[in-house]
C-alpha cells in the first residue's frame, strides 16, 4: 500500500529537549509539507520541501528544523527554542511542485512537551 | 499573504438535511480550492476540489461552488449521514509555477455534527 507514515503516533518530552518527528512517504511525490494543528484552528505550515536536499520555512518556522536527504523522508525537529511545542503535527506529500495537486496527509503525531 | 475565513465554526444538521459550510479568501491569484475532512486523531483527506476555470464540481453527495468575483467558495453536503460527521477544511492556493506558490492556506476548519 501507498502513503504516508508518521511515527510515532503520540511522543511525550520533557521541556528544553529536542524531539524529531518522522515522515517517510512511498508515493514518489516530489514535495513534502509538515503542519501544525492546535485546538479550534487550521493548519499551519512550518516548513515544504519540493526537492532533495531543498526546503523552504513556512509560516512558522521559528524553534524548527527540517532535513530532505532522502526524497521519501522529511523529518522534523522541534527544538527547545519552540515556546508551544504541545500540537498535533501532520506530514503531508504532493505529486509535483509549481502545479496545484493534491496534498495526502499523513496519520499525524501529537506531541506533549511538559 | 493569503487568508482564509471559514464559517460556522460548528453546525449541526440532522440526518438527511443538507449542510452548508462557506470559505472566503483574500488574494484574488488564488486559483485552487480544496476541501479536506478530517476525522477524530486522522490526518485530513481530501474530498473535493475546484480549480478556478469551474464555477461548481459536483460528486455524489458533495459539491463545491466558487464565486471569484466575491471571493468565495462552499462546501454543500446532501442527505447528510452520520459518517459525514467530521471536521472540515478549505483551503486556498495560488498554484503557479512559481516556487512556493502551491502552498495550500487552510481555514479554520468547522466541526459538523450529525444527528441522527
């Protein structure tokens, strides 16, 4: 089966640690998201990726980080410079890059920083 | 950049009503707009989209109406079921080919509740 998967599904952490996040997709989609999703709001992007070794900051990229080493993963790092690191983080890939196509979403982690 | 304004935030339809959840966007170069249901601990699939050459898509159940002159699109869900109970997302994008401009801006999303 083809998709995406992000593990694992829920991560707990204490505060001041850095935590990756996974994402690898089988798919052979050439751009990969990473958003955040708190409570009662939509999805924000930190950061896109649309080739290997290539990625760009989204709308909150501030306290992450990113790697595309590889065209099937896109991990993410929340470090300890993330003030609100409590969210739900979803992985999403799309067929090609510069053209509208759809955007598959991985399972998702939630992530609880105490 | 652009914005996306969804309303209701919540809406409650019986069973077998229709439901009708609305989008607005800012950047009139946005010609892509996907709707996306999410369900409890999942990550949001898309149901429906409309590129800006269409006024509506229909599918089954589900149709997408856009008004670009306003500005505007919505979601419409007939004969609604109980499995239609979800949260909703549109989404607008600019989709060119210019690097970056595919990135999808996501409403609010709006928790629909169906009654039996």
């Amino acid at each position: 089966d083809g998709g995406i998967t992000q593990s694992p599904k829920y991560l707990f952490r204490k505060e001041g640690q850095n935590v990756t996040l996974s994402c690898e997709q089988n798919l052979n989609h050439d751009a990969m998201y990473w958003y955040r999703q708190d409570p009662g709001q939509g999805l924000r992007l930190i950061y896109y990726s649309q080739i290997v070794n290539d990625f760009q900051k989204g709308d909150i990229a501030e306290g992450y980080s990113v790697s595309r080493e590889k065209k099937e993963s896109f991990p993410l790092t929340v470090t300890s410079a993330q003030k609100n690191p409590t969210a739900f983080y979803l992985c999403a890939s799309s067929r090609e890059t510069g053209t509208p196509y759809e955007q598959y979403f991985g399972p998702g982690t939630r992530l609880t920083v105490t | 950049g652009e914005n996306v304004e969804q309303h209701p935030s919540t809406l409650s339809v019986q069973e077998g009503d229709s439901a009708v959840i609305k989008c607005t966007y800012s950047d009139s170069a946005s010609n892509y707009f996907p709707w996306y249901k999410q369900e409890l601990g999942k990550g949001p699939q898309l149901i429906i989209d409309i590129r800006s050459n269409v006024g509506e898509k229909k599918d089954q159940r589900i149709a997408v109406t856009l008004n670009k002159t306003a500005k505007h699109f919505s979601l419409h869900i007939t004969e609604t079921q109980p499995e239609d109970s979800a949260v909703y997302f549109c989404a607008a994008s600019m989709g060119s080919s210019s690097f970056g401009n595919e990135k999808l801006t996501f409403g609010t999303g709006t928790r629909l509740t169906i009654i039996p």
